[in-house]
C-alpha cells in the first residue's frame, strides 16, 4: 500500500521524536515471522517499555537525522523492525535477544548506544547487562553489608556475654550440688 506525502511525514515525525528521547535502539530483519509472532513481539514491547515500529528504509534514514541513531542509516537494508528503548539502555536488546532464541527467522541486525554502533554478534552481552532497579539492588546489598556485618558483630558481644554468664551459672550449679 503506498503511503501519502503527508503520512511519510507523520511517521518520520513520530519515529524522530521516539529516537529524539532513547537510549538505545536495535535493528532486526522480521522476515518469516508470523502474525502471532508478531502480535507477541509488541505485546512484550509494550510490557518492557520499548517503542517498536516496523519502518520502510528510506523513512528510517530520514527520522534518524539529527538524532544519537543516525549511525543505523548504514545498516538499514531490506525488512527493518525498529526498537526504541527510554528508559533502561539494554531494553531493546533484551527484547530482540529473547525474540531471536525462540524465534530462528528473526535475525538482529545491528544495536546502537550512544551514537555508536554495537555488532549484532555483541548484542548478548548487553541484553545480559542488568536492569537499573536491578544495578541499584546489587549496589545497595554491595553498600548495606558492611552495615550488616557490624550489627551482627556487635550484636554477638552481648550473646557471647550471655552464654559465658550462663555457662559460669551452670559450672557453679554443678560445683555446689
């Protein structure tokens, strides 16, 4: 179905602003894949706080311009599925790792963080990198368990105190019967 002037621009337009505001992006072929799947892929998108947008080549190349992700303009070739990630960086390629384990026709072709490009055959390690609330909890346990060690420590004088009392007791119970 050919698209107007006006809805090519729409779609520039609202593909710039979501790449205007992310992160991170991803690059996938979604060749082969069905409707379900389909279906099922934004449906996870949505859950995972990524924009998705299936998008014609030359679009991408336009709604990229000026923004962190016009490093993808080079590898946008033949069927493009487009990831944004807001909030968390490796949103996007958690979403198209775990698309490309279950699914063999989907292939990940390309990740952007920052301006640069991230090879497909890299993108597990930063799918594997962990989520900020997850980063935060490992660095408060980090933080808290010197805290916790200590209150242990002190806490174990005055049980040490009330075992040797009580061990004393018992030894004089024992001597004076």
């Amino acid at each position: 179905m050919a698209l107007g002037l006006a809805e090519k621009q729409a779609i520039v337009e609202e593909v710039h602003g979501a790449a205007s505001g992310a992160l991170s992006a991803a690059l996938a072929d979604y060749r082969g894949l069905t409707v379900e799947e389909m279906t099922d892929l934004r449906r996870d998108a949505r859950e995972s706080g990524v924009y998705l947008k299936v998008v014609r080549n030359t679009l991408l190349k336009r709604a990229v311009v000026g923004t962190d992700f016009e490093c993808l303009s080079e590898e946008a070739a033949g069927p493009s599925m487009l990831a944004f990630a807001n909030d968390d960086p490796g949103a996007a390629a958690r979403l198209f790792q775990r698309t490309a384990e279950k699914l063999d026709e989907f292939e990940v072709k390309v990740l952007a963080i920052g301006g640069q490009l991230v090879p497909a055959e890299d993108i597990e390690r930063v799918a594997t990198l962990p989520t900020r609330e997850e980063a935060l909890a490992m660095l408060m346990s980090v933080m808290q368990a010197p805290a916790a060690k200590l209150v242990r420590t002190l806490n174990g004088i005055p049980s040490k105190l009330v075992r040797t009392v009580a061990a004393v007791g018992e030894r004089r119970r024992e001597d004076g019967e």
